[in-house]
C-alpha cells in the first residue's frame, strides 16, 4: 500500500481486506486477539484519513483461518457464522469509529465454485470423479453448503452491525458480488434462456436472497434438494441485508444451452445447463486482455440489469481492470496503452448508465499496483503502477496510472 502514490494520483478512497488471522490467529476471540494485528489495521485507517482518502473495508476476502478449518471444516459447517460474526464484531469495535464503509465478504461465488466447485482455489475441493487431487469433496454439494453459510454469515453481521453499531458509528455496509455479462450466443430461445441462467447461478445466487429472500428459481429448478433450503426466518434476515452493493466487474461472455447433464456425476459446474465461449463464428467478443476479451458495453449493459431487476441499489464498482502479461518487456509493461482503453471505455459505459439512472456512486479500479493474483499469482499484471516482482520497493506509475490520475484531476475541476 502506498499512500504517496494514491495521494498523488489525486485518488480518495481505497479499498482493502483485513486479514483474518492477522487479528485472531485462532480464529476465535477466546484463542487470542494480536493486540499489533490491530495496531497495523489503526495505523493504515489513520494514514489514509489524513491524506483524504476514505477507507472502503473489506472483513472477508476468503481466508478462512486454519484452526477453524482443521476445527470443524470452515465454510462447510454453520459454526463459521457465530465465528465470523465474532471477527467482524471485533473490526466495528475497533476500526468503526473511522470506517464509514463495510464490505462482509468479497465474492462470496468465487468461493463456492471455484474452492469447492473447480477445486482451483484453497481449500481445493472438488468430486472424486474430477481426477484434479482435490483435498477430498463434493462439487454437486459444497459449493451450494459453503454459499448459504455465506449468506447467513453475511446477514447476521449485517443485522449486528445495524444493531449495534450504526446509529453510533453512522457507517454503511454492504457486501461485494461478482458478475459478467452474458449474451445469447444465437438469437434462439435456448440461447436466450441459457444466458439468463448464466446470470441467475453467478449473481442472482447472492443477490436474489438479498433482494427477494430466496435463490432464482432456475436454481431451485435445477439444483433441487441440493440445494440448501432458506428458512422463513433466514429468508427475513437475509432479504434487504445491504445499504449498497458493491459489484465486481471485467468482462463478459457468451452463454449456450447445453442441456442435461450426467446425473450420476452432479456438479455446480453443470448444473446450470450452460455453457459460455468468448468467441462467436471465430470473432472474439471483444477485446484481447491476456486472461480475457472484454467489451464496455457488457458493464452498460449489467449495470441497465442491476438496475431494472434489483430495485436499483446504490452500488460501487468496487473492482474493474485490465490484465497484462508479466512476460512481456519492461517497456511495454510501462506502455500499456490497452489499459487507458479498457478504463476509458468502461467509464464511458459507466457514465452512460448513471445518466440513465444507475445508482453508482464509486468506483475502484483493479488494482493500484501489480500484485499476487488468485491463480495465476504473478503471472499477469493488473496494476496502474508497476512493482518489480523481484525488488517490489521499485515501482513506477505505467501510462494508465498518468492517465488516470488526469481523468481524476479533471472530474474533480467539473
């Protein structure tokens, strides 16, 4: 984190993720709190105020302490609700007084199909039948278990913070998703139907519970008793659990039918009876970015989507971006002109969507500095600014960092 650099840039608000087991290495109140766990979460919220940038703050970013995974499985058992609700009471207790925003959890999709689904991400479960060594698994299971204590963690801790917290501490608190947008890959209407089921198993999965109290009904279609059943109860705790929502946005895709799956071998890969290619008749769908093709008009049009079906939230964009190669020279690194043009068409589509009547209020760009990615770890870059892999103290503002930091001079001149 460098505040200097943001400052700079003219940036005023920064997101970022408080490190579970930085605070409770146990996991639990009762095996300890590190009392300089807290003191380095104070001293970054302080830094950034005093410079004029507001804390956007993050309590869950998939890292389940260990303890509680080897305890009773983590995500996998109800336990880790009252667990978290603890961690995340500690965060209002000691940190709310100057964050004025809270984010429960950080795409809580990315890990029930990706950790529990695909098995590509920790803890790395997946079926048997998969061959990938998973640590062990269900994919026509878990993912569904691990997403509805995620649910129920994040409405508990929003339900306390309202409770407890808010009339005092006068913050917001909301929770981040992850979308795409999908397309019809052919104007039938299995294609059609196809892309709407892409958009209910990825988004609607969590954000139909919040807004309507229950899962898509493509979901309870297709999933069946797998999937775990909202209680009335939890249906009231859960609906309207958010003052904003944050959505993560880069690219979107084509969905197609495909049709029933093997039913000996269920899995939240296939349940949803579609698939998504990013290219139609040899033409890509959009722009190449290294781990995908983008298009702005996808972000246009999701965020139109958002606002028609969802009552129009207040929303922050809370992740948008560019990926980059980190094989490529030095030079080309620093001269990434597609990155000033996947962030100027975004925000093109952006500004569309809010003269439209979008209720976007903020937007973060992914990320200020090349970092460490989920996967593909230091394999591609995401950054404005560069970090030498090797050294990170050297580090230099890229094109798109110039650039950004005019547009930002610029909106703040309107």
């Amino acid at each position: 984190m460098d505040v200097e650099m943001m400052k700079n840039m003219g940036v005023n608000g920064y997101r970022f993720s408080i490190a579970w087991s930085r605070v409770l290495p146990k996991g639990r109140i009762s095996g300890g709190i590190n009392e300089e766990g807290i003191q380095y979460y104070k001293n970054l919220i302080n830094e950034l105020l005093d410079n004029g940038i507001e804390p956007f703050v993050t309590i869950f970013h998939w890292d389940v302490p260990q303890t509680l995974e080897d305890m009773y499985g983590g995500l996998l058992d109800r336990n880790i609700v009252s667990d978290y609700r603890d961690f995340a009471n500690l965060c209002f207790r000691e940190f709310g007084d100057k964050v004025k925003y809270w984010i429960t959890i950080n795409q809580p999709y990315s890990l029930g199909f990706n950790a529990y689904g695909k098995g590509e991400q920790a803890p790395g479960r997946c079926s048997a039948w998969m061959h990938k060594n998973c640590t062990g698994g269900d994919s026509g299971t878990e993912p569904y278990i691990v997403a509805y204590h995620e649910l129920l963690a994040h409405a508990e801790v929003v339900q306390l913070y309202r409770r407890e917290y808010k009339e005092t501490q006068k913050g917001k608190i909301g929770i981040t998703l992850v979308a795409n947008w999908y397309y019809p890959l052919r104007n039938t209407i299995d294609d059609i139907n196809a892309a709407q089921r892409a958009q209910d198993f990825k988004l609607g999965w969590f954000l139909d519970p919040i807004a309507f109290g229950d899962y898509p009904t493509s979901m309870k279609k297709l999933v069946g008793k797998r999937l775990p059943k909202i209680a009335p109860w939890e249906s009231k705790l859960i609906k309207g659990s958010i003052d904003f929502l944050g959505l993560n946005y880069y690219f979107p895709l084509y969905a197609f039918n495909t049709g029933a799956p093997d039913p000996t071998k269920p899995s939240v890969l296939t349940d949803g009876r579609f698939g998504t290619t990013n290219v139609r008749d040899g033409v890509p769908i959009g722009t190449n970015s290294t781990l995908f093709f983008y298009n702005s008009t996808g972000f246009y049009d999701l965020l139109t989507y958002v606002r028609k079906k969802y009552n129009n939230p207040l929303t922050y964009i809370t992740e948008n971006g560019y990926a980059d190669s980190s094989a490529i020279s030095l030079n080309e690194t620093l001269s990434d002109t597609g990155r000033i043009d996947y962030y100027q068409t975004h925000l093109s589509a952006l500004k569309k969507a809010i003269n439209e009547g979008s209720n976007v209020q903020g937007y973060f760009a992914w990320s200020l500095l090349d970092n460490y990615e989920f996967v593909q770890g230091f394999t591609v870059r995401f950054g404005l600014n560069y970090v030498n892999y090797s050294d990170p103290s050297d580090r230099q503002p890229k094109a798109s960092a110039l650039w950004f930091t005019d547009f930002l001079n610029n909106v703040a001149n309107v």
